[in-house]
C-alpha cells in the first residue's frame, strides 16, 4: 500500500528508488502502481521525475 499524502508518497518513492529499484519503472511494475498516476499525485507539489538521477526532484 502506498501513501496518499503528497510528500509522504514523495519521500517513500524516492527511499524505494535510492534503495531497492533502478527505475521508476521497475518500482512501478514491481508494486503493480501506473506511472502516471504516480506521477499525478506527485503533481501537485510541483515534482517531477529526473530518470538520470532515478528520483522526483
């Protein structure tokens, strides 16, 4: 289950990123999640996904 808040989903993605996934893509098919969903959720803190880093900045 993921967080709803904003900036509690942002921090939980990120730490899966930094630690257990190479990609978002990879984090999203593994935690069956649809990426632009995600990425809705997170829109309305004005985060966006920097694939060279592998997190929302």
């Amino acid at each position: 289950m993921i967080p709803n808040d904003p900036m509690i989903l942002l921090s939980f993605i990120n730490t899966k990123l930094r630690d257990e996934y190479k990609s978002l893509d990879l984090l999203c098919d593994d935690l069956q999640l649809d990426k632009a969903e995600l990425e809705s959720k997170l829109s309305g803190i004005d985060y966006t996904y920097n694939p060279e880093l592998n997190r929302f900045v």
